[in-house]
C-alpha cells in the first residue's frame, strides 16, 4: 500500500519557507502512481494559525526538529498522516484531524503512543506499532485495513468491532494465544506473524473470503483452521514450514516460503 511503505523516495524540495526553524517540502512516493506528500521540516512547537490546504502529510526523520504534534492544528484538512519520527515524544495533536482517513504511526516509542481513537472515528486505514496506551480501538469501525506491529502484553485481540476490513495484517505478535474475527465477512487478506502462540481463531465468515494468507513463523495454528479455508489463492509462510496444499483440501493455493 502507497501510504504505508513507499518504495521510492525522492529529493526533498523547499516549497514554502515558514521561517528560519520551519518550513514546508515535499516528495513524491509510490512506485507507479506517484504522489505528493507535504514534509515538515525543522521546529514547528511554537504555535501557529491554520496555514494550508495539505491534505497530504509526513512527520519524518531527519526532516522533522519537534517533539510534539501541536502543530497539526494549523492543517485541519489532513486526509492522510505519516508519523515516522522517534524524535515525537507526544502525538496528541493528531486527535485535532477530525478529516483524518489514513494513518501511519512507527518509530515512535511505545511509552509516547497515547492515542484516543475515539477522536479519529473517520479512519478507513490504519497502520501502527502497538502500546498499551492505545485506546477505544475498537471505536474504528469504518476501517478497511488494519496493521498491528509488535503486539505484547496481551493474549487475545478481539476484532470483532472491525467488520469491513478487506485487510488485516498482524505481527509480531508472540504472546497472542486467541483471535476473534467474527463478523468480518469481507477480509480478503490476512496476516499473522510471528505469533507462535496463536491457535484459536474465533469467527468462520473469514474463512470463505480471503484469498491470500501469511502465516509465516505462526505454527500452532489449528490445522482444523487450516482445512476450512475454501477461497485461498496463495498461502505465505516460512522456508522450514511443513504445509502443503493437502493442508487446504478445499482450495488448493500455491505455497510461497520465506525466509523469517
């Protein structure tokens, strides 16, 4: 996906100088539909006037100075935000985005994650390293895709609140035990992980819609599981794994084996 993991990045360029501290770039992302993404460059803590109709945003290393994201208050027309910054120590200013349909948050630590998702209500993608700090997740019930990075601390996710997903990628996750995903009757593609603990998926409607599975390092799932997907095209999972297609009687998918 475009917004999550650009492949190609190019130069930085100057668009609207804001000061001597601050100012505005941008870059282009993508690999064949380019687009345009805003960059923040330098210290934006002082306050600041709403200044732009960017719709389009990155808070990003080495460009971004600042420790907090007050300043997102100045943009209230942001559609889509990158939080790639270990410099943030405080993200409470995303919760000012009430337009905010895509978001992207790593590299920040997890003790600086506080996130009210109850603030964010209109997010269709998400794709964030996990804290327990995170709250009312299960607010977000207009995404269609989720991506959760190194879950700890908890043995069940309970996603149930998520039902148009078409896409959830979960991982690492190796203390997780049980998923429910009942009621997501349109996920298309799925993938767990690293979550050897995992052997209890709750839900079956997933079951008959997803077409592409990654299950890469998560091998105590049920092999029960397993023979009741009926729709998979393709099956991901690591170089030492022992399943094959007679693990999936009912659709038969390729095997693709990757290194973990």
């Amino acid at each position: 996906m475009h917004w999550q993991n650009p492949s190609l990045k190019l130069e930085i360029r100057r668009v609207s100088p804001m000061s001597k501290s601050k100012n505005i770039g941008w870059h282009l992302i993508g690999t064949e539909n380019l687009i345009r993404e805003y960059v923040l460059k330098g210290d934006w803590s002082d306050p600041c006037s709403e200044c732009s109709q960017i719709e389009r945003l990155g808070i990003l290393d080495p460009e971004w100075q600042g420790l907090d994201l007050e300043c997102l208050r100045c943009f209230p027309h942001i559609r889509e935000l990158r939080v790639l910054s270990e410099r943030v120590r405080d993200v409470a200013g995303i919760q000012s985005l009430s337009r905010l349909e895509a978001l992207t948050i790593h590299r920040v630590l997890p003790k600086h994650l506080r996130v009210d998702f109850s603030r964010l209500v209109s997010l269709r993608r998400l794709s964030i390293t996990w804290s327990e700090h995170l709250s009312d997740l299960d607010r977000l019930t207009r995404l269609q895709s989720l991506e959760l990075r190194n879950v700890y601390g908890v043995k069940h996710l309970d996603l149930r609140a998520h039902r148009r997903l078409e896409q959830l990628d979960i991982g690492p996750a190796k203390g997780v035990e049980r998923l429910s995903l009942n009621g997501l009757t349109g996920l298309k593609r799925l993938t767990l992980a690293v979550m050897p603990k995992l052997t209890t998926i709750a839900g079956d409607e997933f079951l008959h819609t997803i077409n592409l599975l990654d299950i890469s390092g998560s091998h105590a799932i049920s092999p029960k599981v397993l023979a009741s997907f009926t729709n998979l095209r393709q099956v991901v999972t690591g170089t030492r794994s022992k399943l094959t297609q007679a693990d999936f009687p009912k659709c038969e998918p390729d095997i693709v084996r990757m290194p973990i």
